[in-house]
C-alpha cells in the first residue's frame, strides 16, 4: 500500500509541474499603445493616415472619414484588423481577440474624435 500511494503521489506531482491551465497574470489591454504600435504608422496618429504613406497607398483609411463613421461598426473593424484588407496585413495571428476587439473600439473613437 505504501508503494502505491508514493507511486500515486509521484504521478500527481509530475502531472501538475509538467502541465498547468495557469494563463498566467492579467495584463491590462491600453489600445492607444497597441494602435501606436500596430497602425499609426499607415492610419497617422490621429487616424487621418500618414500622408506620406498615402502617397504610395492611397486606399489608406481615414478614420475621420464620414462614410467610414457611418458604416463601420465594431464587429466589421475587428474581422478587418483579424484578416487584414489590400495591403494592410491581418493581425489574427498576432492579437488576441480582445486586444482586437479593443482596438476596433479605440479606432472607431479615434475616428469620431473620442480620443485626447
């Protein structure tokens, strides 16, 4: 009996050093800095596009643009950064879906002028 629950207890051990669900701690999701990192360099900082870049892309979007502020909704956003569109390269694979998600909201504010 005694061999068995040493041998039990080993198992155990090794089960839980060898394999956690642990996501680990939650870090706080600040879009400003993900858009800075991830789109101003196209989009601008103020979500009008960088002019340079237009130059060359013209089909850069301009967040402020009236038509984008009246179509465009979070859900839409999010599918654009998750799977890219022309030449802007997809983020799925890149950002979590809630990063995602809270960055479409920061770029649809950013847009309407939200943003300080």
């Amino acid at each position: 009996m005694g061999r068995f629950l040493i041998t039990l207890l080993a198992v155990g051990l090794f089960a839980v050093a060898g394999c956690s669900n642990d996501a680990g701690p939650a870090i706080a999701i600040d879009p400003a800095v993900m858009y800075a990192q991830n789109c101003a360099k196209c989009h601008g900082a103020d979500g009008h596009g960088n002019a340079e870049i237009k130059k060359t892309m013209p089909t850069v979007r301009d967040f402020s643009d009236p038509m984008f502020i009246a179509s465009a909704q979070p859900d839409t956003v999010v599918r654009t950064i998750m799977a890219g569109k022309g030449q802007m390269p997809a983020f799925g694979a890149s950002l979590s879906l809630p990063k995602m998600q809270s960055l479409s909201g920061y770029v649809l504010r950013l847009g309407r002028g939200q943003v300080h």
